[in-house]
C-alpha cells in the first residue's frame, strides 16, 4: 500500500527549511542564461538599443524611440512601434546591482544571494501554514510549497528574482495579519503593511499575495462583516494607491497580445483570463506545462482543457474528503480556496508560464497537502478494497507529482537551460562578424528559429566585449521555410512557406491582433525598407526589401543560421531565389 513517510506527521516544520536550500542546489551551476545578460550589460552602464531603457522596461511606449530601436535593432521590424512593457521593480533593480557590485561576474555569488530570498519566503509559508492548519498538514504543505517545480525559474533564474523579492516580505506580511487578526498581536497590522509595500517595492506580484488577505476577510475571519472591512480598508488602500501611482507614472504594458494590462485594456484582459486561468491551475495541481503555447503555437485551448480536468479533479477530491477533514482545514479551504484563485490574477496579464505560479502555489500547497493527507489516510481506512484503491491511486498520483517528479525536476531544469543556453550562446559568439570590421555594416538575418537566436545576438555580443555592427535586423521567427527571391537591383522579397509570421507567443510580446499589419504598411529601417505585401490571420506571409544601395555593398552582411551558428551568405541574383530551410537553422 502507498505511504506517505511518517516523518511528515510528526517532525517539527522549522526542521524541514533546509530542504528549500537543498533543493536548490544544483540551480547554483545554473549560470546567466537570456534576460540576464540584458540587465547586467544594462547594470553595466551598456546599451544596445539607440534609446537607452532600464532593467525592467523592455519597451517604452514611445512610437518615436520604437523606431529608433527598430532601426538599430535587436528589435524586430514587426513590433508595435506604441508596445510598452515598463514595470515597477526598484528593490529588485536595487539588489540586482548590488550583486554586480560585490561579486562582478561571479555566478554562485549572485546565486547564494537568491538562496536567502527564497529561504525567507519559505519561512513566511511556514508561518502561514502554522496559522491555519494542524501540524501534520502544515508539515506536508511546506514540503509541497518548498519543492514547487514552478518556484525554479523565480528561485533559480537571476533575471526573474524579482518574483522572490516580491512575494517573501508579502507573504511575511500575510503571516502578520493573520497573527493580528487571530490572536489580537497589535504589531502585525503595521508589519503587514511594511510586508506588502516592500513587496510591491520589489514587483507586481506581491499584489497575488495582498490577494490572500481579501479572501481571508471575505470568508475566513469570524467576526462581523464592519470589523472585517475595516481590517481589510488599510491593505485595501495601499493596493489601491500603488495602482493608481502605478497607471499615472506610465509603467505597465500597452499594445501586446502577451502582455494584457488589466488597467489599459480591461475587456481584453477579462476575455483572456478564463484560458490563461485554466492553463495555470493545470499547472498548478499537476504540473502541466503552462509554457506550452510558447513552444507550440495554437496548443493553448488544449492545455486549458486538460487545466479545467485538474481543477475539476481537485474540486471532486476535495468535496469527497470534506467529511475526513478536521474543522480546522475545512476552515482554512474555505478561504484559502478562493484566495488561490484570487492571487492568478495579477499573473492573468503576463505570457503564460509556469513562473506565474508563485503566488498561486501558496495557496496551492494548503490545498494540495489537506487533500494528499486525507486520501493516503483513506487508503489505510476507507471501507472497501475498490475505495482504498481508489484513494491509494490518487494519493500516489499526487505524491509522484509533487513530492517526487517535483524535487527532481529542479536538477533536470538546471542541466536542461544550461545546456541549452551554452549551446545558444556558441551560435552566437562563434560567427564570422570577428573577421572583419563590422562597427559600419548593417545585419540582415532573413530567418531565425527562435527569439534568442533572432533578438540576443548584439546582446550576448556587448557583454562578451565584442564590437557590434550598425544593425542587427532579423525579418522573421516564423518556424517555417522561407524563400528570398531577388526582384529587382535594389529589391528582394522575403516568403513564408507553409505558415506566417507572427504565430509564436514570443513573437506576440510587444505586437497585438488589434493593430496588426496589413499589406501596404511600412518599416524604414534607416538603409532599408520593409513594406507588408500580404499577410495571413496572425501575421505577414510576404515583405518586400527595399534597400538603400545593393544588397552586395560593403554595408551589408547577410547571415543565415545553420548548423547552429551564424554563417554568412551572398544575396541571390536578380530574377534568382534561395531557399533557406527551416530544418537546418536549429
């Protein structure tokens, strides 16, 4: 029969924190990957960009500045030239350069600096768990929360700490309201709001946390309905206020199909929330990868409905083992319950991964740990052999999920993205643009198969030192052969074959469905222009190129990926085409 080991009901939950840092272990051979490199060239006093941006603005809002990063590049021709995606994070930045301040380039360094955020988030669950349930499931709830697969990216990956640094010292706050409002303790209002507004310090995802005190209010606490709403006015207005401050001082993001600002575009925000809800509780109670839409364009609705089974399948356990649980956890469900759903929604506006879970899984974990405790009990108890199976084989299910398949995830994500950003890297250092002088030529990459290898070049390129060119321009990410024919002396046509651009998620980020491109439209490039000839129902399928001088000039370079790397490639003759396969840009 399927055991849960007896140490979980019995030991004592501040003995089980060092967990958090042994599991966290092998991200320390993680190293930079992606983002990363953008912040620290940035940190750096670097630029890229013809208009400089800060750490957390990827896209200012300002068709003027768009276009002079268009024409510079590595933005991508396609983007909206008015694409903001601008957020708040002053603490994070403010830490992130302290890390290049003490340890310059060291990786561990910054690694074991993300080990104790994430050690004190850890705390701050435990200190919840404790307050609302019995200690056998606040035991399990802890292990459950500390071994998350979704707590890798914002524990491991530097460029997303943020998420950390935003939700421990909410979470901290949390705890202190919960001790205020169950034992009187006078202290915990003001260390609550201290909590709260140095988590929104820190990013917007504190907000998922301050979400759990309204659910606490509305069905948790037990006192009357006036003395409810005036514990929750005080967490309410700071909300209020710093969205307010929020919107007026311009950060938030505009003019994306990712990135849905609940503030600027409310009805596309609410219309998009029922799928990327679904898409998160798969991930959240059996860890279906929310990610899937960004690797497989179009898989989204079939991860919603497999997200709508997990959610179902919870919601079927929970109300078969209600009668099991003690008053205790039926009470902490009531609202912990609502408040999980509660805490997506800031993560709702963001391009869905499994990332965004780490609000959520707070919640997640009470619900998790009273569900597995009482199915494993009813395997030993239940009174027919078919209902101890069945018990048994949804206990086991749960605990492969997240006590076993979880864990050991953290090494494989570890291997799996340092492998891969190695290998990415490579492409990208080991090029021909080092043999000659490239500070004057302009870049031309008709096709790439992925937004690293299209947009991180002069990225990778600035913070290995290495000179850059005058233009990086990639034309397409679309994950399909292309065809460049040449049309004229100064004239191609670049074609995709079988698809269109614009159908990847990444592609999305800073371009939207309610202001797509249409033929006729233009991009000047400052030495190229690109013009839109037709498009599909996401995107363009043909541009023409008009260029400045020959394409065979000194100031151009044109380069295809192949074979994992950069190589460069002459410009076809007039009235002549060139085929560049997807299958050879890996």
């Amino acid at each position: 029969m399927f055991r849960i080991p007896h140490f979980l009901e019995v030991v004592d939950s501040r003995r089980l924190l060092p967990l958090a840092a042994l599991v966290m272990l092998p991200a320390f051979f993680l190293g930079f990957f992606g983002d990363d490199f953008f912040h620290l060239i940035l940190i750096d006093g670097k630029q890229v960009t013809a208009v400089p941006l800060e750490p957390y603005c990827f896209a200012p809002g300002n068709a003027e500045a768009m276009s002079a990063n268009l024409r510079s590049g590595p933005f991508p021709w396609f983007v909206d030239l008015e694409a903001k995606a601008k957020f708040f994070r002053p603490l994070s930045v403010a830490l992130m350069r302290l890390d290049c301040a003490l340890f310059g380039q060291s990786f561990p360094g910054f690694q074991a600096h993300s080990l104790l955020w994430y050690l004190l988030l850890c705390l701050g669950a435990l200190l919840v768990f404790r307050r609302v349930l019995p200690p056998a499931a606040c035991a399990l709830a802890l292990v459950i929360f500390m071994v998350d697969d979704a707590h890798f990216f914002p524990a491991a990956w530097w460029s997303n700490r943020n998420a950390v640094v935003a939700c421990a010292p909410a979470v901290l706050g949390l705890a202190a309201h919960l001790r205020w409002r169950e034992t009187g303790w006078r202290p915990g209002l003001p260390l609550s709001l201290l909590g709260y507004a140095v988590g929104l310090l820190g990013a917007e995802a504190a907000l998922g946390i301050m979400a759990y005190v309204v659910a606490y209010e509305a069905f948790g606490a037990e006192d009357g309905r006036i003395r409810r709403a005036l514990s929750l006015a005080p967490a309410a207005a700071l909300a209020l206020g710093y969205f307010l401050w929020y919107r007026a001082a311009g950060y938030g993001a505009a003019h994306s199909d990712m990135y849905i600002d609940p503030g600027a575009a409310p009805l596309k925000y609410l219309a998009a929330a029922p799928l990327r809800f679904l898409q998160l509780a798969g991930g959240q109670f059996l860890s279906i990868p929310c990610e899937a839409e960004t690797l497989i364009p179009g898989l989204a609705p079939a991860v919603a409905v497999a997200g709508a089974g997990a959610l179902a399948f919870i919601l079927l356990l929970v109300a078969v083992l209600w009668r099991r649980m003690d008053p205790r956890e039926r009470r902490a469900l009531r609202w912990v319950g609502p408040g999980t759903a509660m805490a997506s929604a800031p993560a709702l506006s963001a391009i869905m991964t499994s990332r965004l879970l780490l609000a959520v899984s707070l919640g997640g974990a009470v619900i998790l740990a009273v569900v597995l405790r009482h199915a494993w009990l009813a395997a030993r108890e239940a009174g027919t052999p078919t209902k101890r199976r069945a018990a048994a084989a949804v206990a086991g299910l749960l605990f492969f999920l997240h006590l076993v398949f979880a864990p050991l995830s953290w090494p494989v994500q570890t291997a799996g993205l340092r492998a891969v950003g190695a290998h990415l890297n490579r492409g990208i250092l080991r090029n021909p643009l080092d043999q000659e002088d490239i500070t004057r030529r302009q870049v031309i990459v008709p096709c790439v198969p992925d937004p690293y290898a299209g947009i991180y070049p002069p990225i990778i390129r600035t913070h290995a030192g290495l000179p850059l060119t005058r233009s990086w321009w990639t034309l397409s990410f679309a994950p399909h052969d292309h065809r460049l024919t040449r049309t004229g002396e100064r004239t191609m046509e670049l074609e995709v074959l079988g698809g269109e651009m614009l159908e990847g998620a990444f592609e999305r980020l800073l371009s939207s469905s309610e202001n797509p491109l249409r033929p006729g439209d233009t991009r000047d490039l400052d030495g190229m222009v690109v013009t839109v000839l037709a498009t599909g129902e996401k995107g363009p399928v043909r541009i023409r190129l008009d260029f400045a001088e020959a394409p065979e000039a000194e100031r151009y370079l044109f380069l295809m990926r192949k074979n994992g790397q950069f190589e460069p490639f002459a410009p076809p003759a007039v009235g002549e085409s060139l085929l560049l396969p997807f299958s050879l840009r890996s």
